[in-house]
C-alpha cells in the first residue's frame, strides 16, 4: 500500500476508514433456516444474523401469549391473541427470510445445518400446543368434576329438607347430572354420573326407607318422570325404580289412613287402583275395605252408634268411587259399599235410641224420621215410631223421656180428649204405652187469655153449647205424659199435662190454646 504525501500532515498518518463488507450472496437454504427457527418463537433465526433487538421482540411476543394461556382453562386462548400471535410469527419468518437471504450466518457453517435446526426446533412450538391441549383437557375435567361435586352437595342438602322445599333443587342437580351425560360423554365426571344417579334416587326416596310412607309418595310420584327429562338408556334399571316403590307407599299410607278413619284413603287406593292395576298391592286394597266395613258394622253395637252409622255412610260414598281393572275388584268393592249402605240404614236406628238415651231428643227426632222414611222395610220402625212420638213428648216435658217406650197399645182405663181451640191438634202420649192422634179444630171456639188460664175455676171443655171434637182412647195404669201441638203451628207453643191413671177411674183431656189478650 502506498500513501499519498498529502496524507502526511503536521507529522501522523491518516490511516483509510474502513467498509462493510458486501454483502453475501443470495442463499435459499440460509433464508429458510433464518425462517424456520423463528417459527420456533424465540427468534433464533434473527440470533444467527446477529439482529438482536428482533430476536428480543420475539421473546417478549411468546412472553406475552404464555402470559395470556396459562394457567390453562376450559375456554383455552381467546381466538384474537392467537391470531395475532401466529400473524406475528409469520412476519417474523418472512422477515427473517429477507433478513437471511443475504446475511452470512454467525454459525452454523453450513445453511443447510440450520434448516435442519428449525425442523427440528418447530416441535417446540408443537409440542407446546399439544401440552397445552392436554392442561386445558384437564382443567375442563376439572371444572365439570366441581360441577358435578356442586351438584352431589346440592342434593344431600335437599335431602334433610321437605320434598316440596327442596324439589326444586333436585330439579337442579338432575339438569347437572343430564347435561354431563350428554354434553360431556366420556369425561371423568360424566362417568361418574351412573353411580351418582342412585344416591339421588335414594336421596330423594329416603322417607321410603324410613317406612314415612305418606311423605313417600310426592317424591316417588317425581322420581317416575325423571324419565321424561332424562333418556331411559342413561337411567338404566333407576327408570323403573320408583314404580314398585310408590304402588306399595300408596297402599300403606291408603290403609293406615282407611284404619284411622282419615277420609283421604280413598284418594291413596284410587290411584293405586289407576296407576298399578295389575300389582301385588292392588290385590290388598279389597280385603282392606272389606275389614273397614267390617269394623263399622260391629262398632254400630258399640259406644257410639252414631258415629259408626257416620263412618259407614262415609265408606259406602268412598268405596262406591273405586274401581279396578282386576277381575272381580271392582264387583268386590261395589258389595263392600251395598253392605256399608245397608248397615248404616239400619244402624240408624241404634243412632236414634242412642241419642234418646243421652236426652238428645231433638236429634233422636230426625235420626229416626230419617229411618223410618229411608228403611221401608226395618224391622224397628214400628218402635222407630214411637220413639219418636215419646221424643217430641219429651222436648217439651223431659221427665216422659226416662225410659224407651215399647211398641206396647191399648189399655183398660179410658181416657177422653176434647179439643177445645180453633186449631187442628196433634195429640202425643207416652207412659205405658205411646202413640199419637189428630182433632180438628172446634170451629166455635177460640183462644184464651193467658191471664184467665191462672185464675180460679177455669174450665176449658165445660162449654155444653159447643160441640168439642173429642176422642176416646185406652190406657194402662200408671203415668202418662200428654202434649198437645196446635198443627198450625204460628208460633204457639204445645200445651202438656201428666195424668196418673188409675183402674176404676175415666179421665178426660183437653186441649186449647192460650194468646197474650184479656
């Protein structure tokens, strides 16, 4: 090299100012490396063409989508990070290729070397999506393993609850269980599922094993439409479950009902009869009924008649509503509720004299009005009868009501009643022997004064210008309670009078009426 003596000045020597040096040829295979390993998503390619703030742009890129992935969840990366992302890479491995294509590598020494490093390396990125993948898969696991534990706490708490409160619940925790079973097949917690699935039909049915067989019902009623919400492949034997179940809760808590004499029975069996006609617990409902009637029956000769005649009125209207498709049920039932009719007839008589005995005479009167007219054929309604007379007797004179008249008539002392009022009468007596008799009205006469009834020598009949409708009757000795009832009734209350016969003797009655004048 040779120096120009103008390059000399005032004694030193400027040396030249140095070049870049050209730039290398075009090579494919080095553009291809430099793009490929920044696919990897670390920059290496820009590493070996010494650009290190790109290759740091690319670290922060990847720092930034790691950021944004993990902890991995079900939902994965939003769509428009990872977009970004690989539009990022992209540019990144165009760049690169331009940037390569004519920059000498620091190393490898061979191009070719380098595309073999960026195959290599892009299982980097590959690999990182396939655990990725996998994380999220198991967080996904994990979310409907919460849901369904959620779902299990759901209806153990419903399970200490009332069904009505708590149904809702189990609606709830059903829809978890259906869902994981349709929506996430395979899964951990929908393979899970099955097993829960019984917990909850057991959870639910609990007032079952527990013999609340009442309380049973409601909840099994539900579990037998679990199958509408829910395919019958999934539920598996559980579809039927509940059938046997609630055929046998209706007919305990329908008997204990029946032998408690609540009046609900009927609803229990009914269905029963509807729903299952065909099982083991639809055989038990007529012997049932047949005993009911059958205690009723034997209570009438108790206590309480009244109430027995009640109870059987009561089961013949209930029973005459069953039916079933057995053979024979239904004709079965319809003579249990025959015999409850008939017996309740004919135990009101033993109602009647029941009441009349317990000085109920008012209530004695109807009960045995009622018999008379209901039982054509009784073989008391001759006595029926004159119960009644000595129970209307006895309203307005309680003494005549102190023993239950016979059927007993007739007598050797004679007795005349004379109807001394302008009313139709009815003449009751009772003692030793009871009937009853109409007078009319004695068309001359009139009502007396209160006032005259009180003093002395008031003689009613003693007119012998008025023509007295009058009757003769014969009576035993002894006591006998008369009542008068004018038939018009308009508010006059009956007269009565208690006559001691005696042989030897003949008695006259009369009967008249009294108004507020004077």
């Amino acid at each position: 090299m040779s120096w120009d003596h103008n390059d000399f000045r005032d004694g030193f020597v400027v040396p030249p100012m140095p070049t870049a040096p050209p730039p290398a040829p075009a090579d494919g295979w080095r553009a291809a490396g430099v793009a490929l390993l920044n696919l990897c998503g670390l920059g290496l390619g820009y590493a070996l063409v010494r650009r290190w703030w790109l290759m740091a742009a690319c670290w922060v890129a990847t720092a930034v989508l790691l950021l944004v992935a993990l902890p991995a969840d079900p939902d994965g990366v939003s769509g428009g990070a990872l977009v970004a992302y690989l539009v990022f890479l992209g540019l990144a491995a165009v760049h690169g290729a331009v940037v390569g294509l004519r920059t000498r590598l620091t190393w490898p020494p061979a191009a070719w070397i380098a595309v073999v490093m960026g195959i290599v390396l892009l299982a980097v990125p590959a690999g990182g999506v396939a655990l990725y993948d996998g994380a999220r898969d198991e967080a996904t696991e994990q979310m409907l393993l919460d849901r369904l534990e959620r779902a299990d706490e759901m209806v153990q708490a419903a399970g200490k609850q009332q069904f009505t409160t708590a149904e809702p619940d189990y609606r709830r925790a059903l829809t978890v269980y259906r869902d994981l079973r349709s929506d996430h097949p395979g899964s951990r917690a929908a393979d899970r599922v099955p097993d829960r699935l019984k917990d909850y039909y057991t959870t639910v049915a609990s007032a079952y094993e527990e013999r609340n067989y009442c309380v049973a019902v409601a909840p099994l009623k539900y579990l037998r439409t679990v199958p509408r919400t829910m395919d019958e492949k999934e539920l598996g034997t559980l579809a039927k479950w509940p059938d046997g179940r609630l055929a046998t809760s209706l007919y305990e808590c329908g008997s204990g009902a029946l032998s408690g004499g609540s009046a609900d029975w009927a609803t229990h069996y009914g269905e029963l009869l509807t729903v299952f006609p065909r099982s083991e617990q639809t055989a038990k409902v007529e012997p049932s009924v047949e005993a009911a009637v059958d205690k009723a029956v034997k209570a009438v000769r108790g206590d309480d008649p009244c109430k027995a005649v009640e109870r059987l009125e009561t089961l013949n209207s209930q029973i005459v509503g069953l039916s079933g498709e057995r053979a024979g049920l239904t004709q079965a039932l319809g003579k249990n509720a025959d015999r409850a009719e008939k017996n309740a007839e004919s135990g009101t008589y033993a109602c009647g004299v029941d009441q009349y005995k317990e000085k109920s005479f008012a209530e004695a009167v109807t009960t045995l009005n009622d018999y008379v007219k209901n039982s054509e054929q009784g073989k008391n309604r001759a006595r029926a009868k004159k119960i009644v007379i000595a129970a209307e007797v006895a309203q307005t004179v309680p003494a005549a009501g102190k023993r239950l008249p016979t059927t007993a008539s007739g007598g050797g002392i004679s007795v005349t009643v004379k109807n001394d009022s302008p009313d139709d009468i009815t003449v009751l007596y009772t003692g030793p022997v009871t009937g009853s008799f109409t007078l009319k009205a004695c068309g001359k006469c009139t009502s007396y004064s209160l006032a005259s009834t009180v003093t002395l020598g008031f003689e009613p009949c003693s007119d012998s210008g008025k023509n007295y409708p009058q009757r003769t009757i014969r009576l035993p000795a002894g006591t006998t309670y008369f009542v008068h009832k004018s038939k018009s009734g308009l508010g006059k209350s009956p007269a009565s009078d208690t006559a001691k016969l005696s042989p030897g003797y003949i008695y006259t009655e009369c009967a008249y009426t009294t108004s507020f004048g004077y």
